[in-house]
C-alpha cells in the first residue's frame, strides 16, 4: 500500500514541476523505487505486521488466532522476566555508553598527543568491532571458561585464586561479564571519532589559553569538550541506537540465563516467540522496546534529514 | 564555464576522505614534535591489554590440546601444531558455511549498494516529491531492532518458500542495510557540485548517464567505504540467519560457529581454532582496508 500511494505521485510529478532546477519527476522515482520496495517489503511492512501481532494471541503455528486487544500488554507488568529484562536493558545502555565513550576520548586524546605508531595502535582498538559478535562471545566464554579460561588463571597467577569463580554461571556477574566484551568491542567507535574531531580543534585556541594561563584542566572543559559537542551528540545517539538492539552477545554468552539473569528485552522475545510459541506476547515485548528507541532516536534522525535537506 | 574547468573544480570534492585519512595518519597543520615516549608507552600498554584476548586466541590455537591441558592457558607453548585447524575445520562444517557467507556477500553487498546509491542520487540530486519524508522514513530504519521483523520476515518468506534458503536472506539484509547507506551516500552526493549535473544537462546527458558515468565514478572514496562496511555487517549477522536457516548445508559462518562453540566445549584449542577460522577473512580485509573504514566512519562525523 506504501508502494501505492508512491506510484500515484509518480504520475502527477511531471505535471507540477516547472523549474527544472534539477531532474525530476517520474525519473527520480525510477531511482528510488527499487530500494524503497525492498525497505516497506522487508522492513516497514513486517514492523507494522508485528504490531497487528501484538495485539492477538497467536501461537505462530496456527492458521489462526485471536485478537485480544491489549492483553499482552497488560500482561508484560505483571511478568518477572519482562521486569528484570527492563532493569538489564536499562544498565546495558548506561554501561555500554558511558564506559566506551569515557575510555574512547581518552584514548583519541592520547593518541592525538606525542604519540608514535598512531596508525597500528589506531587499528587495535577498532579491531573489536569488525568481528562478529557471535565470535566474541565465542572468544569471551572461552576466556571466562571457569576451568581452563584466561581470566581465572590469571586471578590465580597473581595470587588472587580466591576471586577465580565462573564469571558467566552465576547470577551475581553474569551480567557484568557479558558486558565488559561489549565494552571491549565498543571502544573504537567512539575512539575515532573523537580522534577526528579533536584533530579539526584550532590548535590557536589552546596557545591563546596558554598564554592567558589557563590551566590544562580549564583548557579541557572550556575549548576541548565544547569543541567536541557534535561528536559527543553522534556518539551518544548511535550508541542509543545501538545498544537497545542488544541480542546476538547474550544469546550466544549466556543464552539470557543462568536462569533469566541476563535476559533483555530482545532476548526475552526471542524465547516467548520460538520456544514458548507465544508469538503474540513476543512481538509486543519487541514492541514496546522499538517505540522506545524510536522516540529515544527521532531527534538524531531529524536532525540528519534536516542537515541533509538543504 | 566549460566542462573542463568544472571537472578541474571536482577534484577536490572527490579527493576528500582521501585527503581526510592522511590528515588522520599525520595530525595536520600543527608541529607536532616526535618523540613522547612515555605516553607512547602508557598507550601501548593499554593497546597490548586490549588486543590480548586475540593474541592469546592465536597462540592457543596453534598448541596441541594436551599441552594446553597440561600447563594452563597463560603458559608458553611447549610445541606447536595445526591439528586444532585440520579438527576444526572438519567439525565446524566451515566448508559449507563458509561458501554461504561468501555466496552473500556476493549477491548482496554489490545489490544493496547499487539500489541504496540509487535512492540516494534520487534524494540528493534529482527532485524527488516528499523527498524529505522519505529520508526521514528511511533514516528512521536505522534505529529500528531486527527482532521485531523476525516473525512477519518468517511468514512472508515461508509464504515464498525461502525459509531456510541462502538466498531467502538478501531481501531482509538489502532492508537492514539501505538506510546507513543511503545516510553516508546521499550525504556524499550532495557535495558533488550542481554545475558539472547541469553541464552534462546541456550536453544531453540523461539521468541514467549521469548517474552511472558522472556520480558513480566521482563518488568511489564513499562506495568503497559503504561497500567494506557493509560487507562486514553482512558477513557478521546473527539473528536472521539464526531464525530463517535450519538445515546445517546454509548455515553462515555467524550460525555455524555458535554450533561448533557449542561441540567444542571441551576442546579449548579446537575452539579457538574455530573462532579464528571464521574470523580471519574479515581480520585481512580489515587490516588492508581500514583506512576506508576510518575515513568513512569518521567523515561523517565531522560534518556533525
């Protein structure tokens, strides 16, 4: 139906144009058409689907179901995993932005000093994030392998054996040790673009600073950090984005146990539409979750249309 | 103005992540001063902590499991061996899933980047009805979660009988991948000047021509970068593959490994094997190309 109404204004496009300031008409929806159809096909239209699903109680098997209106919203309060999928959801996002773009600018503002081997230091630390995630879960279950991983070999080798425990077996630290790869992963985004932005500062201003006897902590808040404020606003925004998307590393860490310890919300929908078949209180748990970060990230994205449509 | 001389004043345009890299290679402008050892040292350290779960991934990999066993997993290898690789390979059915990934990689990456820079020469240079609303609906995709299509892309595909086919996947990657790179392209496009569009005009070029022979070849520096991060999001995703393909002969490599992690448990050495296996291919392309990645990543941000 989206395609419909883009059909329609295709042919009553020629007709209004007169000032042929650039191509226009039926052409420019020639060239955008093909994507468009793919993006309401396989994205907007299964979006909207699921939210029809939300509202009825099919199993995801059946032929058919119910509508039962808001049931399975009404019903996500009054469950303990929906609750304790919120409050990890919610320190996922804290802990996964706050640590990657703190130790990030920390590590461009070193690296943007006397520094040798910029280059290959530079790629270290972006390194993490081309992996797979599946891979790094991989990579750190291995380590946090309570037996024979790194991490508790280590705690021995250093004489602190008595700390050695099974980091992702355990209610007390599976959440954190599921995180802490995430800010290793998470680390090089935020890196290179505070190291591209700092880089761009006027180094003048600094000087002037200098001279008037600023000192380098008055230098850092008053011409660094307002200097950085829009790598600070794409940092921040895509990190949202990002970390409401949270999936592959729990399931594949912790598969959202032990128990339901880890479980998040995109987690949580998973088991209820593939292993519970409840496919209608799944979609609404995905629900509920989209429009958040959906309202989270309206003012990101309009602020890319705006800039773009000058 | 001749054609010429606005071809001399694109250059530039065209040049700019280049130009952008070599200023992050060598920070610009200012004299830096060589030398700084000790906070050289500082962030090497820090380097070397950060980078040591893979170094230590490789080492193990290439240690026969007994000795693994036998004297911990922070020891030096007393020998080494590539029968870890030869276990591995066999297991974790990497032959097989290593085809799929790379089947599409191929169908995909080249399609998507090909509609998506379509879509952004229409939005960007052509004069689109609603143009703003449908940036904004298609930018709006960036944040939207996969999981909440899982279930109707499920339907719809069964629907056409591409559940647990390969190619079934390329209609839900093209959709997850054309609003990032319609975001980066149309950005880059706008930068090209109107005049050389309006001069190929009068020499009678259409939209097609000017597309293909004009923005395509000026754009190169940002298709590289869309077309690199694109692969790797491709190559790296998880949830569909994990929902649409059961049958072990289209697993991808992101699948594959989540099962081989699964039977390896014991074989610590095997393991690691295996991990490095299905992640060496994006580690070369990474490391010789990074500097696309860099450029294109950091681009954008700049511009905030």
């Amino acid at each position: 139906m989206g395609t419909a109404t883009l059909e329609a204004s295709a042919v009553d496009a020629p007709g209004a144009p007169r000032r042929r300031k650039k191509y226009g008409g039926v052409n420019a929806w020639v060239f955008a058409l093909p994507a468009l159809a793919v993006y309401v096909v396989f994205l907007v239209y299964p979006a909207i689907t699921s939210l029809w699903f939300s509202f009825t109680d099919w199993d995801g098997l059946s032929p058919t179901y119910n509508v039962v209106g808001l049931q399975n919203y009404l019903a996500m309060p009054k469950d303990p995993v929906v609750i304790q999928a919120v409050i990890n959801n919610i320190i996922w996002t804290i802990v996964t932005i706050f640590f990657p773009v703190v130790i990030g600018l920390a590590l461009a503002m070193l690296l943007n000093g006397k520094v040798r081997g910029k280059p290959v230091l530079r790629l270290i630390f972006y390194t993490p994030c081309v992996l797979p995630l599946v891979a790094i879960a991989s990579i750190w279950g291995w380590l946090y392998n309570p037996q024979y991983g790194a991490i508790n070999e280590f705690l021995r080798a250093i004489g602190l054996g008595s700390l050695a425990q099974p980091w992702l077996g355990q209610d007390s630290t599976a959440l954190a040790a599921v995180m802490v790869p995430a800010v290793w992963l998470r680390v090089g985004f935020p890196m290179l673009l505070y190291l591209a932005a700092l880089q761009g500062i006027n180094t003048d201003m600094y000087e002037a600073a200098t001279v008037d006897g600023a000192t380098k902590s008055q230098q850092f808040w008053h011409i660094t950090m307002p200097s950085l404020r829009p790598a600070h606003y794409i940092v921040i925004a895509l990190s949202l984005i990002d970390s409401f998307k949270v999936f592959d590393l729990i399931y594949a860490m912790t598969y959202g146990g032990p128990g339901t310890a880890t479980q998040v919300m995109g987690t949580w929908m998973y088991f209820n539409v593939f292993q519970y078949y409840q496919a209608g209180y799944g979609t609404a748990i995905a629900v509920v979750i989209t429009v958040v970060a959906i309202a989270v990230s309206i003012p990101y994205v309009r602020s890319q249309t705006k800039e773009h449509a000058v | 103005m001749s054609t010429f001389a606005e071809g001399a004043e694109l250059a530039p345009v065209a040049a700019l992540p280049d130009a952008h890299i070599a200023e992050a290679e060598q920070p610009s402008g200012k004299p830096k001063r060589k030398g700084g050892t000790g906070m050289t040292i500082v962030i090497a350290l820090v380097a070397l902590l950060w980078i040591s779960p893979l170094v230590l991934l490789l080492i193990t990999a290439f240690r026969p499991l007994s000795d693994f066993v036998a004297n911990g997993p922070l020891s030096a290898p007393q020998e080494w061996t590539l029968q870890n690789f030869k276990d591995a390979w066999g297991v974790g059915n990497f032959a097989t899933t290593y085809r799929n990934s790379a089947f599409l990689l191929i169908l995909k990456v080249p399609l998507g980047v090909l509609i998506s820079a379509m879509l952004a020469f229409a939005l960007a240079k052509l004069r689109l009805r609603f143009g703003a609303v449908i940036m904004f609906a298609v930018f709006l995709g960036l944040t939207i979660p996969i999981y909440i299509t899982i279930v109707p892309v499920f339907v719809l595909l069964r629907s056409f009988g591409l559940v647990d086919s390969v190619p079934g996947l390329v209609g839900p990657y093209l959709a997850f991948g054309i609003p990032f790179e319609v975001l980066v392209l149309q950005s880059f496009f706008r930068q090209l000047p109107d005049e050389i569009i309006e001069a190929a005009k009068i020499d009678g070029a259409g939209p097609w021509r000017i597309f293909f022979t004009l923005v395509i070849p000026l754009s190169t520096p940002a298709l590289v970068t869309v077309i690199i991060l694109d692969a790797v999001a491709t190559w790296n995703e998880f949830l569909f593959a994990l929902i649409l393909l059961s049958s072990d002969a289209n697993k991808t490599i992101p699948v594959g490994l989540l099962n081989f992690q699964g039977q390896f448990a014991n074989n610590n050495t095997g393991l690691a094997a295996g991990i490095l296996i299905a992640v060496v291919p994006i580690l070369i392309a990474y490391i010789f190309l990074q500097r696309w990645i860099v450029g294109g990543l950091t681009a954008g941000a700049t511009k905030g």
